[in-house]
DNA sequence: ATGGTAGAGTGTCTA
C-alpha cells in the first residue's frame, strides 16, 4: 500500500559516484534526503560502494553504468517496481545508444524517473539528433504516468529560457539552448508536467551547473539544467524546494549542484 | 577558433 507521507526528493549528477560517495553519504544526512537520484554514476554496478548508503538505510538501484554515464535512485522510504528505459534506441547503434539512461521506481508512493538526457554533443552531430528523439520517446512514456504522483528529475541538459544561461551569446552554436531542444523540453510542460523548482528559486542567475574551466562557479556563470518534474498531484504537494549551491564550492566537488525538493503529505 | 578542468582508465574519450 503506497503510503502517502512527506517525502524529500533529491538529484544530483555527482559526476562519479565513486569519486564522491563520501559526498553523497554527507548529502544524504545533512538534508534528511528520503530519496536521492543519481546520474553520470560512470561505473559498473558491481563497481560502486553502497554499502555505506546501505548502512543508512538506503536500498539502491542503478542501471546503464559505464564510464561516462550511468543513473541511480537512492530511497529509504521503499523501492518498488524498478523499471530501466532507454538501454538503447532504435536506429543508433552502439556506443551511441549506450550513451544515456533512465531508471524508474516507485518511493514513498511516488513514481521517480532518474533521467540522464544525452548531452548532444554538437547540434550537427548524430548525438543531437539521439538527443531529440531521446527526449520524444521519454514524453511519450511519460504521458502514462501524468494521473499519479510522479517526478521525473535529473540533468536533462536543456537550458529552457535565456536567463537559464550566463551568456547566451557563447551559446550561439552550441547544444542546451537550440529550439528543438527547448521545445523538446517544453512539450512535457504542455503535456502537463511542472517545473516544481523554479518558483521556488526564480531566476536570472540561478544555476544547477558550472563548468570546471575557467572558475566558472566562483563567478557565478553557470547553466540552469538539472529539474525537478511534477505531476499535476505531485506538484500540488511540493511546498518547498531549493539548489544546494554550497556542494558546488571547493575541492573535489561535482560541477552540478543537488536540487532538493519537498512533497507534503498527500 | 581554441583552450581551460575533471573523471573514466592508459588511449583518448566524454562532458
């Protein structure tokens, strides 16, 4: 019986879950995180080291770890019904279609998709074009899941808006900010789906992603790309939510940041 | 146009 209490909802592209699961484990405590999805994993299962989110009290499902990519979803209030979607697209062969995936389940009477979107790459390069039908295939899927509490969250390298990048000129030929793209991502806002983070932590400069060069987040120029997803009902719950800028700074931190947020009792 | 940093793993590839 899929209970209906207060849930905390986290996800992070931890870039590495090997390379940071101390990170994670401080996450997890330091914010109460009931549930915690994880993209750019970048190992094998067998390879990660959960016994320690274990030991919080963690159960742990991952799917399509390789090095550059991977997902994963962290829950303490249950892990039912764990889907993988995505392990490859018809048309594309490997290692392109090995490149992204999404991992479902539900937690705490909510269904939580964890979603790697393909990066893209160039928007000449076959990647984009990966990325785009990518992104229609996860709306079409998404639609079934509209009528039920369900967020779907992660680094869906997309920059909606303008003000969701610190300068759109250096973006003039680049991936994130095309109109496919941005339209790719609007379609699920049309469908329905809600944007349950930026009310909460409007704009402009308000970034989930910097760039390791040039001290890119020591100077606040950054990319708003990683989302929380809601349904109509699981939006109507999320009373609270915020980007934990902070991970972001020092030594040995991924180059996105954790977005949090709050589902009240239903 | 290029390069800058970081993580995977030894060759570069990816972001």
């Amino acid at each position: 019986m899929a209970s209906l209490g207060a849930v905390r909802i986290a996800t992070w592209n931890v870039n590495s879950l090997r390379s940071r699961i101390d990170r994670v484990e401080a996450l997890v405590q330091r914010h109460d995180v009931d549930v915690l999805a994880l993209q750019e994993t970048k190992a094998r299962e067998d390879q990660l080291p959960l016994m320690g989110l274990q030991a919080l009290g963690y159960d742990v499902a991952v799917a399509g770890t390789n090095q550059w990519n991977g997902v994963a979803i962290i829950s303490r209030v249950g892990l039912e019904d764990v889907q993988v979607g995505f392990d490859g697209m018809p048309g594309y062969g490997e290692p392109v279609a090995a490149e992204s995936r999404a991992i479902g389940a539900v937690c705490g009477g909510v269904r939580v998709w964890s979603v790697y979107v393909p990066n893209g790459r160039k928007p000449d390069d076959p990647h984009y074009h990966y990325k785009l039908e990518w992104l229609r295939t996860l709306r079409a899927e998404a639609q079934q899941w509209l009528d039920a509490d369900a967020v779907i969250v992660g680094d869906w390298n997309v920059a909606p808006r303008d003000e969701d990048v610190f300068d759109m000129a250096q973006f003039a030929k680049s991936t994130h900010v095309t109109p496919p793209e941005r339209a790719a991502f609007q379609a699920f806002l049309d469908d329905g789906w809600v944007d349950v983070v930026r009310p909460h932590t409007p704009g402009p400069d308000v970034y989930t992603y910097w760039d390791y060069y040039r001290q890119r987040f020591e100077r606040n120029r950054g990319l708003r790309i990683d989302f929380i997803l809601g349904s109509p009902s699981a939006a109507a719950r999320v009373h609270h939510a915020f980007i934990d800028i902070d991970e972001r700074a020092g030594h040995g931190a991924s180059d996105h940041a954790p977005v949090i947020a709050d589902l009240d009792g239903g």
